[in-house]
C-alpha cells in the first residue's frame, strides 16, 4: 500500500522524508483505525510524492471507510477533503 518494496532492511532514519510519511502512515494503519488523525502528513514530502500519498489516502476513506482529520498548510491538499475548518491567528 506504501509502496515500500525494496527498504524491507532499511532503517527509517536512512528513507527520504516521502518514504519516511509513508512509513508513518503505514505504521498508524497496522490496527485498522476507523478514524485516523494525520497532522500535515505530506510536509516535506515532493510534490509527486504528494499526489501519491493522497491518492492513498483518499482510497482508504472511499473504499475502507476510514474517516479522517487531516492538518495541511497546502490548500491544493485542502481540496481534496469533504469538509473543511480554516484557522486564523
């Protein structure tokens, strides 16, 4: 699902930040969580690795039925999602 074939023996301190989200993401879903809180899970991450990670995400809540509250600075990521708060100050 991560796409993590090939860094079974790598240390995660050693993955690119993109892999590193991924493995985040991966770990947080190992008890199949039915709402999943994710702060700014794409931060660092290029914009091609972005696309991807949505892409997942976007999957789990459409097919798996996770629902999810996710924090982004990005509002391209921010239109992706069915609801939407914004922050000010």
């Amino acid at each position: 699902m991560a796409g993590l074939e090939g860094h079974e023996n790598d240390l995660a301190a050693t993955l690119p930040m993109g892999l590193r989200q991924r493995l985040a993401l991966g770990c947080a879903l190992v008890h199949k969580p039915r709402v999943l809180f994710l702060d700014e899970p794409t931060s660092g991450v290029d914009p091609l690795g972005r696309r991807a990670f949505w892409d997942i995400l976007f999957n789990l809540s459409r097919v798996d039925g996770v629902a999810m509250l996710v924090t982004t600075h990005y509002m391209s990521e921010a239109e992706h999602c069915d609801h939407l708060a914004l922050m000010f100050a």
